[in-house]
C-alpha cells in the first residue's frame, strides 16, 4: 500500500489539512502615498492685533503717495493731498470630517493598531484639505500668463512648456513690482512635476542642470523644495493645479505659482485640530473621531503672485 502523506495543498490529496491552513494577512497595514503640506506653508495667518472675534477678517492696506517730483515754488505753499486706504477681506468657514466606529470592529479587526491607523487617515484628510484649499485661494489670483505666447489656456499646444525664459521673466516682473523676496533677492515657485521635468530638462546656458544651486546650509528648507533656479526657489508638487484636456484639444493644462511674501492671507478663526466626539449612544458602543477647523485662505498682495499656465512634454495629452 502506498504511502498517505498528510500536507498543506491539494498535491496530497486525501491527506491535505485544509482546515490547518489558513490565510495569513500582514497584521500591519499600508497608507496611500502622500504630499505634504506645501501651499498652506506660504499663508499669512491672521494677526492676533484684530479688534474683535468676528466674520469675516479684514487686512487693511495703505496706498502710498504719488512721488513729488515737482520743485517747490520758495513762496508758494504746498497743496495737501489726501492719503487713501484699502481692505482685504477674508472669510473663514467651518471644514472638517469624522468616522463613526463601532466597538465591534474595535474589537473584532485584527490589524495591530486599528485606532492610530484611523487616526492617521483622518490626519491626513486634514492636511490634504487645508493645503488642497490654500491652493485653491492662489488659483483666484489675478495675474495669469501662457507660456510661450499663448493668448488662453485652450491655446495651448503641446510643445508649449515652462522654458528657462518664461521663468525669468516672471521673477524680473515680481521684482519690478517691489514685491518681498523671500530672502536675499529669491522669490519662490510652486511647480507640478511634470512641469519640472521639462524645464530641468532644457539644455545651453542658464539652464536647469548648469545653474539650479541647493538649499543653502543653515538656510530654512521648505517643504518638498527641490532648488533655486533664476532666483526662484521651487517647491514641487502634484497639488498644483492640472486640468486635464484644459489646453487645446486632449492637451492638459498646469498651473506653476511664482510668489513672494504676502500673497497668500489665512484667517484662523479655530485651527485645525483632531476631534474625538461624545459617546452619545445608550450602549457606549460608537465611538465618533474626526477633524474641525475654523479657517479661510484669499489673496493679499495680487502682485506678488503670479500663475504661468502650461503644458507637459509628459501630460496625458492623448
């Protein structure tokens, strides 16, 4: 008689244990790939010198007073002029999110950690939503350029991507507004990857490759920042602005944010900050967690940002 062997799998037949066997899952789970916090960083927040708690919150401006130019007459007084003022206003509103657990699934989920893995979505839901918002306030500002002498956005072609030109260009007009640098005489840039994949890929002098310096040491370091090139210091992120088929035809259009100080307001009426709700029901068996805030992002300076719309060599123009 021949011999039964007692195994894991169907190669054993009759002798196969399948009820010892059992599926085995990684008892430690993986998160989404993530982008920090990236526009948000830029934001003025709202200063604690304001009048009242209130809705919305108002930056108030001076205009400053046409240069005189003129000689004075020796017996002739001067005329008075008058001085002229300007707000900025602001709005906050109420974001947040929350997740319902049951004390089942607390109880019942075999992942070590349920609780902080919950957590930590929820956290991140948080900082893609404030950043995802401080963008979208950037995206209302005023001064909008095309590369390469387009006239609209869905007159871009393919071939029309961020040049070395275009880049100057926009820190020389920055610079002949007085706008902030951010140090020294370096604005800054928010660029799309694909975006920096065509201008780190031009070639002859200027160029990415033969110019773009580090960060320097002791120097603070944004988030995702990658380097400093024309007086630009980028930052790259997949949070800047893609509209798929926004150009001509099946072309996508990206937005590349170019910026000094002040640009960007944020009033904080409540901050962002982790909630964990009331256990309300007569069981104590759900258990509310989430986020709240209280905020509003706008712009502050018009002229100290600038977006430049372009295509991608790499976009999904098909």
């Amino acid at each position: 008689m021949a011999d039964v062997f007692t195994g894991a799998t169907s190669a054993a037949s009759t002798g196969q244990l399948s009820n010892q066997v059992l599926t085995a899952y990684q008892r430690s789970a993986f998160f989404a790939l993530r982008e920090g916090v990236v526009f948000d960083q830029f934001a003025k927040v709202k200063p604690g010198n304001v009048t009242s708690p209130g809705n919305p919150v108002s930056f108030l401006f001076w205009s400053d007073m046409t240069a005189a130019t003129t000689a004075l007459t020796e017996t002739v007084d001067v005329d008075a002029v008058a001085l002229s003022d300007s707000l900025v206003t602001v709005t906050p509103a109420e974001y947040g999110n929350a997740v319902l657990l049951t004390i089942r699934i607390q109880t019942d989920d075999f992942l070590v950690g349920f609780d902080a893995d919950v957590a930590n979505l929820l956290n991140y839901n948080l900082v893609d939503t404030i950043d995802t918002l401080a963008r979208t306030a950037a995206d209302g500002g005023t001064n909008v350029y095309f590369a390469d002498g387009a006239t609209t956005a869905t007159s871009i072609v393919a071939a029309d991507d961020l040049t070395v030109a275009y880049v100057r260009t926009q820190r020389a007009a920055l610079r002949k507004a007085s706008v902030m640098p951010w140090d020294g005489t370096n604005y800054a840039g928010i660029i799309h990857p694909d975006v920096a994949y065509d201008l780190k890929g031009e070639t002859g002098d200027g160029s990415w490759a033969g110019t773009a310096q580090r960060v320097e040491e002791g120097k603070r370091i944004w988030n995702d920042e990658i380097g400093t090139f024309a007086n630009i210091r980028f930052m790259e992120s997949p949070r800047a602005l893609l509209t798929a088929d926004g150009a001509s035809g099946t072309v996508d259009a990206y937005t590349t944010y170019f910026f000094g100080q002040e640009f960007l307001a944020k009033a904080e009426s409540i901050p962002p900050h982790m909630v964990l709700g009331p256990v309300t029901d007569k069981l104590r068996r759900f258990q509310p967690l989430g986020w709240h805030a209280y905020v509003g992002w706008d712009t502050l300076r018009e002229a100290a940002l600038r977006r430049v719309v372009s295509a991608s060599t790499i976009g999904s123009n098909t």
